[in-house]
C-alpha cells in the first residue's frame, strides 16, 4: 500500500506487506549489487553468459555460436533441473507455463509432467531464479537443455549433471576477477545512474539512522563501484565511505545471517588488500570482510526488529534474513515499474512476450509473488523510492482479502493492487 506521502509515480511506491514504522526502525542495511547499483541487466547478463559460454568453448563444447537470449527467462521462473524445463508457477507451486530446453512445451506434455507435482523449493530439484544475476544461468541452460537433446553435448550426462556444469562455471565467472575488471574499466556501460539513490540514503543517516553496507561483492569490485555510482552525487568533499556505519563485504549471505564465521578487517597496503582477524568494536572508518549478522546486532545493541535489511535476492537477502533474525525486510524489485505500468494500462501480455508479468501466474498469483509476500515486509522498484516518503513513514499494510469477502463478487477471482482498488487482467 502506498502511504500518505507526496507523489510518487504509482509504480515506484513503497508497498507494503506487513505495517512497518519506519520510526522504529534504528539501522538500515543494504545490498549493493541490483540495490544500491542497478546494472543494465542486458550488458551485464550478457557479458557473465558469453563468460560462461568461452568457458564451455575451452572445454571442447560446441557451443561458441550460442548468444544470449534477453527474452527467454525472468526472474521468479523456476529450473526442473530433473527435467531440463523452466517453469511459471502459481502460489501453491503449480506449474502454470513450461519450457524444455528454449521451446515452449505442448498442453498435453505439459499436463503428463507436472499434473501431479506441487513445486517444493526445499528441494534441490528446482532452482528459484532470485535475482536478475540469475538470467544468464537460465538462458545458457536452456540453450544447451537443447544442445544435450541433439545429442550435441560430450556425454554421458543427464540434465542435473549439465545444471551442476553450468552452476560450477557461472561461480567461476563470478569469482575469477576478469569480468569484474570489466564492469570497474567501464562502469557507464553497465550502471544506470541513479542520482536519487545516494540522496536517499543521506535522508537516512540525518534522521539518525545507522546505515550498513552488507555485501557478497569483495572489496576490490565494492569500493571502485561504490565510488563511482555515489560519490559525484554527494554534498561536496563526501565519499559513500561517510554514509556507512559499517562496511561489510564477501559476506557470505546466506550463511552470513545464519552462521558464525571470522570477521577480518581489510587492510589496505601498497593497492592490495589483505585481511587481518578483528575481535572488538567495529571501526567505522574500516571495511570488515565476513563475520555474521549476530554479531553484527551485538555490536550495534539492537535486536531484529529494529534492523531494516534493504536488498534483492528473494532467498539470500529477505527469506533467510526474516526467517532466522526476524529482521524487518525491503525487496528491491526493479520489474515492478514495468508491471505496474503494465497493469495499470490492461497489457499485461505485451511485457515480457511469453512469460507475462511477474507477479502472476494465470489468473492467479505466482510463486514469485507469493514469496514477496511472506519474506518481505516491503516492496518496491528502487532504493530511492524512500526519498518520497519521510525516513519517519508509517508504512500501513492492506487488510488482507479472503474469497468470501464481501467487497468481492461471488465466484470471480479478483486481485487487489496495493492500495485495494480495482481488478488486473490475467494472463
Ligand atoms: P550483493 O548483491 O551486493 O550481495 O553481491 C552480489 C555478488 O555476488 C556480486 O559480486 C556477484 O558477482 C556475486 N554473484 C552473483 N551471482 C553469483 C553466482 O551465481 N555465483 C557466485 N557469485 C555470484
Ligand atoms: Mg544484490
């Protein structure tokens, strides 16, 4: 639900799940990758597929005229690693829309796979695509579920040993430093700047806020990007570095919530940074690399309740976060500016051709949907969005609506928008 601010295009609202007073609320931390730094997800998917593809190449796969595909996969879909297919499900984990390979499966075989199966994300079967990072993976996937049918591929190998080759080499990308090196040689190509984010967080910290930089990026790729997406759009002689309470990189989210692991300070000697463990209070002019989220809250004396966690991976940022510490929780969903736009103009089939929004499955939820429901207290398009709200907001959640309600005709599924008013059309 949108609160009583002033203004805000509908589809950059703050959205809100379950109430949240912002009043209450004593640190805000914040992902950096797809949160605090939105990449062109075309230039940046791109370039991590044709990474992973030359890896392939390297291993004697006949792959090197495969090219990314923007269009085949979006966020919330979900790997049958089992199966090779990529699916749409609704709320309860029904598939809605299938995929084998890149191409669209009939009715019928559609029906015989799935009829009896209710998708169970615990199991390690189905991979939820969390984050826009993980549309290369799908896309390259897909491509060679196609590759393995023609019997192209080098074998024997089954669609869950070709995911597990695929996983291994899109970390490997991710990890070895060239295609970071990259993305910091040319930062423009594959950042929208976002004068507003900085200014957002400003906002914050002078309604006495502590901020947290909590990401999985290490310090050689965090401070390059932090300085380039931040620092021209602060007050004079100011650096990312001073909006920051603390500054926490390789953290290893999830485990970074869940577990306790060694909190090292990163020294910086002659351009390299080396690590050293740290034991004691945090330092704030510092960056620390590891270390967990309980230790964390001792050091700021503040519970779960009192900590918003601001980020835009379904499972490592929000699920975990409020599953385990009860952290109040933010998703940072850039599609909803098209899909709000979308469904405020009845096109919800011109968006994303095949897939539809992403937030519907049918006439029905989707899964996607369903778990920004439970994880996240909040929602919305972008970091900077909290500027058209005050850093005090009371963020009140819509009564929840049941079938049987009144306000609703009989028998006619109806879905409410944020703010209770008016029905959107289905896929
Ligand atoms: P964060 O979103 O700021 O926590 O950082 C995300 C970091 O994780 C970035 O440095 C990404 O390069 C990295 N990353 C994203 N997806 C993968 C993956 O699938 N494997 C390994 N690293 C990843
Ligand atoms: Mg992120």
């Amino acid at each position: 639900m949108r609160s009583q601010y002033s203004g805000p295009p509908p589809e950059r609202g703050l959205f809100c799940n379950r109430t949240l007073n912002m009043r209450a609320i004593k640190a805000v931390g914040y992902d950096m990758d797809y949160t605090l730094i939105h990449y062109r997800v075309e230039a940046w998917e791109r370039r991590a597929y044709e990474y992973i593809r030359d890896r392939l190449v390297e291993q004697g796969w006949p792959v090197a005229d495969l090219t990314f595909d923007p269009m085949l996969a979006i966020r919330g879909l979900i790997i049958d690693t089992a199966k090779g297919n990529l699916l749409k499900a609704n709320r309860f984990g029904f598939v809605k829309k299938a995929l084998h390979g890149s191409k669209p499966m009939d009715f019928d075989a559609q029906r015989e796979a799935y009829n009896r199966t209710i998708i169970d994300l615990a199991d390690r079967r189905w991979v939820f695509l969390n984050t826009l990072f993980s549309l290369s993976e799908a896309c390259i996937y897909a491509q060679l579920v196609d590759r393995l049918d023609a019997g192209q591929l080098p074998g024997p190998m089954g669609y869950v040993d070709l995911y597990e080759h695929v996983r291994k080499n899109l970390d490997a990308t991710h990890m070895q430093g060239r295609l970071k090196a990259e993305i910091i040689a040319d930062p423009e190509r594959y950042v929208i700047d976002d004068p507003e984010t900085p200014l957002a967080l400003l906002d914050q910290k002078s309604a006495g806020k502590k901020l947290l930089l909590i990401t999985n990026s290490e310090w050689a790729y965090t401070e390059p990007m932090m300085h380039f997406a931040f620092d021209k759009h602060l007050p004079d002689g100011m650096t990312w570095r001073q909006l920051f309470d603390v500054v926490i990189v390789s953290a290893r989210k999830p485990e970074f919530f869940t577990t306790r692991s060694t909190l090292f300070e990163v020294v910086e000697a002659n351009g390299e940074a080396l690590l050293r463990p740290h034991s004691g209070p945090l330092n704030r002019s510092k960056p620390y690399f590891g270390g967990s989220a309980l230790e964390l809250e001792r050091h700021l004396g503040l519970s779960g309740d009192e900590i918003l966690y601001v980020g835009d991976h379904m499972f490592g940022d929000v699920h975990v976060t409020k599953n385990v510490l009860r952290w109040r929780t933010a998703l940072i969903l850039r599609e909803l500016e098209d899909e709000v736009r979308a469904i405020a103009a009845f096109r919800a089939t011109e968006i994303r051709i095949h897939w539809g929004l992403l937030t519907r499955a049918g006439n029905d939820k989707s899964h996607l949907a369903r778990q920004v429901e439970r994880y996240a207290d909040i929602y919305t398009s972008r970091v900077s969005n909290f500027l058209f709200a005050t850093p005090f907001v009371y963020l009140r959640s819509p009564r929840g609506s049941l079938p049987h309600d009144p306000s609703l005709p009989g028998g006619t599924p109806v879905f409410t928008t944020g703010d209770g008013a008016g029905s959107v059309p289905t896929e």
